[in-house]
C-alpha cells in the first residue's frame, strides 16, 4: 500500500530542490523512511544537508513536524506517517 504526503520544504532545503512544497508517494511507512526517500531527490552533494553522514540522521540538521508537530513530541524518527500528511522541513542554523 502506498501512501501520498506533501512536503513543505524552508530554507536551504528549499533552495536545494528549488520548489516549496512537493509531494512524495511512499510505501506505508515512518518519518525515517520517507526522510530517506525524501534525500534520493537531493542532488547527491546536497544530501548531507539533510541527513548528518556521520549519524545518519537528520535530526541536527533539520527541524521536522508532521502535522505542524515537531517529530520529537511524537516518536522520533520512528513516528508513523499517514496518506495525508504534512511535513515540514526547517533547516537548523549551526554558528561556529
């Protein structure tokens, strides 16, 4: 089964695929899977953008809600995505 969710895309993420807002057909999955799918999209040099390569992970990177809810609050990369949903990608800003 298959599932459609809209992508909202900020930022640099939204410079990288140079659209705001695209839609994604996956398989029945989790935010962690769909992140993965998500990434194939980037050109290859972008894709550490969005997910850290030495974590694998895009969590430092990026701020991710499902729903207008940060994944944190819910079950992590691990929550459970629905036909329909919204997620939004917020790149994080990292000083040094």
């Amino acid at each position: 089964m298959h599932i459609h969710v809209e992508v909202r895309l900020l930022g640099v993420f939204r410079g990288i695929a140079g659209l705001d807002r695209l839609s994604l057909e996956v398989g029945r999955s989790n935010m962690k899977s769909v992140i993965k799918v998500l990434a194939k999209s980037f050109p290859p040099e972008a894709r550490k953008l969005l997910i850290d390569p030495d974590l694998d992970d895009p969590r430092p990177n990026a701020l991710i809600l499902l729903n207008g809810r940060e994944i944190s609050a819910l079950n992590g990369l691990m929550t459970e995505v629905a036909d329909g949903d919204e997620i939004t990608l917020i790149p994080v800003v990292h000083g040094g």
